[in-house]
C-alpha cells in the first residue's frame, strides 16, 4: 500500500501539470510490490483523444477502485496519501521552473509540429496556471487547492465515462 | 515517438525534484530513445501488467480484493 500510495500520488501529480490524457486501465501498469507505472504518452500537455471534445476532465484519476483500495476517503492511507500530494505539489511549485523551461525549449524547437503544442503558446500558459493557479499564492494557500483538486478528482463521471467508453470501443476492463 | 521522448524527459525531472526535496511521491523514471517519427526504443518495465489484463485474470474480483490475496490482510505488513 505505501508504494501504491506513493505511485498514485506521484503519477497523479505527473499526469495533471503535464495533462498526460488518454489514462485507461491498459496503460497503467502495476508492478509486483504494488507500484502504478503509467505508459503511453501520446497525448499530453494541449492535445487530447477525440477531435475537440475532451472527456478526461478530472484533474487526477482517483477512480473509486482506487480510493476503496486505500481503504475509503476517510481511512488512515488516504489522509497519507492526501499529505503525499500536498508535500508533491509544493515541491514541484518550488522547482516549476525546471519544468517549465523544459516544456519551453521543446516549443522552441518544434512549435506546432508536435501535438502536445496544439495550443501554441497557451500551452505554456496553462501550464504555468497549474502551477501558479492565484496571483501570489504562498505555501499555505496550496494545501487548500489541492484539497479541491482531490475532491473534484474523486470519481469524477467523467473519468469514469471515460472508461466505459474504452470498454465498449476496444474491450479495456474497467 | 519525439514526444515520448519529450515526456521520459519530463518524467525524470519530476522523479529527481521528488528526490531532492525528499518528498517519497514514486514515479518511474524509464527511458525512451526516439530514432524517427514512428520507430523508437522503449524501456520493458519489469514484473509490471497493466490493470486492464490484471482485471482480464481476476475475473469478478475488484482490485482491493486482489491487494488483499496479493499482499496479505489489511493490516499484515506485506499489505502496508
């Protein structure tokens, strides 16, 4: 359960600054000691499955498998796992800029030819605002966005629609 | 496969901001070398199965309940 917790908080953090979308139940891999492992990253950043219509809305995938697998909200795992999040996100605040500037390279030198650059400079915009969503946001202010964050994330129909819909397209289980 | 590339590339940035802020979020960092636009080589990450064929073996069984007969009861310690 620790690694598990600690996966899903690292993978829920990496999957919403970076929007890596199109998260079914066939790319994500789970590994003898109980680690999440996320594959395929065709879509990320601006560009998405589905010509303009986007399902995967929640910030992170929290599905109600995964919260009954902690235990429900309320258990002990999950206030863990909660505090995981909140020590993740403001780490990665601190040191956005090794992000950022990763992200701004890459835009520099291929624009719009990639597909995670769809949305041109707006990608590096939105991405800022995941960082820095309220105008001089202090460590304190964080616990509580990301705390919204959660709350929007659990269950979200939309993930969940999401899902249906693979199994009805291609057969993932979900 | 550029952007897989790209996203191995940001993956490894997270994997190392964690380390060095001591925070114990996981994420793997696994490597990705693109050779053109659609061909490239791609790390196995080992003893892994993905939850869509996981589900496909367990049947009716939820992931919890596969946790539990994987790992031990809830409160042994190969569970925590």
């Amino acid at each position: 359960m620790n690694n598990f917790i600690q996966s899903l908080a690292g993978y829920s953090l990496l999957c919403y600054f970076l929007q890596i979308k199109d998260r079914h139940n066939a790319n994500i891999l789970i590994d003898s000691k109980g680690h999440i492992v996320h594959i395929d990253f065709g879509f990320l950043l601006s560009n998405a499955p589905g010509k303009g219509i986007k399902f995967e809305k929640a910030p992170f995938k929290l599905t109600d498998e995964f919260v009954e697998c902690m235990g429900g909200v309320n258990s002990s795992i999950f206030r863990k796992f909660r505090q995981l999040l909140w020590s993740g996100f403001i780490a990665l605040v601190k040191h956005s800029q090794r992000i950022i500037i990763l992200v701004e390279m890459m835009y520099a030198g291929f624009g719009d030819t990639l597909g995670c650059f769809t949305n041109k400079e707006n990608t590096i915009s939105d991405l800022k605002n995941r960082f820095f969503p309220y105008k001089n946001m202090e460590t304190k202010h964080y616990f509580k966005h990301v705390d919204s964050l959660i709350e929007e994330s659990i269950d979200n129909w939309r993930t969940r629609w999401y899902d249906k819909f693979q199994y009805v397209a291609q057969g993932i289980l979900y | 496969m550029i952007q897989e590339q790209f996203a191995t590339q940001l993956i490894n940035e997270f994997y190392q901001i964690f380390q060095l802020e001591k925070v114990n979020c996981w994420v793997y960092p696994y490597e990705i070398l693109s050779t053109g636009n659609e061909s490239g080589i791609i790390e196995v990450v080992n003893n892994a199965i993905s939850i869509d064929d996981l589900k496909k073996k367990i049947k009716n069984k939820s992931l919890r309940e596969f946790f539990l007969n994987y790992f031990g009861p809830a409160d042994s310690k190969g569970y925590i």
